[in-house]
C-alpha cells in the first residue's frame, strides 16, 4: 500500500498482525522508517500511532494512513477513548464535529460566526 502526505510525498506501508486483534502498520519513506500505528480490529480503532520525526508531523500522513486503512478494510475508524489533546484535536479536525481546532490560539474573529 501506498499513501501520499499533504506536500505529495510518497509513503509505503506495510501491515502485519501481531495477534489479539491488533495489526501494526509501518510507514517508511525511501526505506526509512516515519511512522508506526497499532489497529485494534475488534473496536475499529487505531490504539497507539507513532510519527518518528517532528519534521514530519502534521504533514497529513496519519491523515493519509487512516484513510488507506479504511479503504482497505471498509470499515469507518472510531476515536480511542484514550487521548491526548494532540489526539483529541487530529479527530475534531478529521470528523469535522469542531471547526474550531485552533482553540484558545485562534485569533478572536476566527471563531466569530460571520
């Protein structure tokens, strides 16, 4: 499988299961490795990812991944109950629930309704 991020970079994904339900994705670019995610099949939920580098978040590439795993397997990602506030805000931003994704950092008129 093959997912490309936000700038068109190209990323190569491979899965593997590693039993109880869960299936680890690697993604490397040019043979280097960039990020790991951890599905649970059973809740239909990606329950650990890992983007390696700080230059390569929020780049789009677990965008990316999410959407590949869902096209895969035809199923719709939920959220993990576990999150942090990154977590939190990468699934307002991908669910569209919460427009206002910038938060407290958002400039007052972006979050005026016009």
């Amino acid at each position: 499988m093959q997912i490309h991020d936000k700038q068109g970079r190209a990323y190569a994904v491979k899965s593997a299961p590693i039993g109880n339900g869960l299936v680890v994705y690697h993604v490397t670019r040019d043979g280097v490795p960039v990020a790991r995610a951890a599905l649970n099949t059973r809740l239909g939920c990606v329950q650990d990812v890992v983007v390696y580098s700080v230059d390569d978040r929020r780049q789009g590439i677990c965008t990316a991944l999410y959407n590949a795993i869902e096209a895969e397997l035809g199923i719709k990602l939920v959220p993990n109950r576990m999150r942090l506030a990154d977590g939190k805000a990468f699934w307002q931003a991908r669910t569209g629930q919460d427009r206002r994704a910038l938060g407290k950092f958002a400039p007052r008129f972006a979050q005026r309704d016009l």
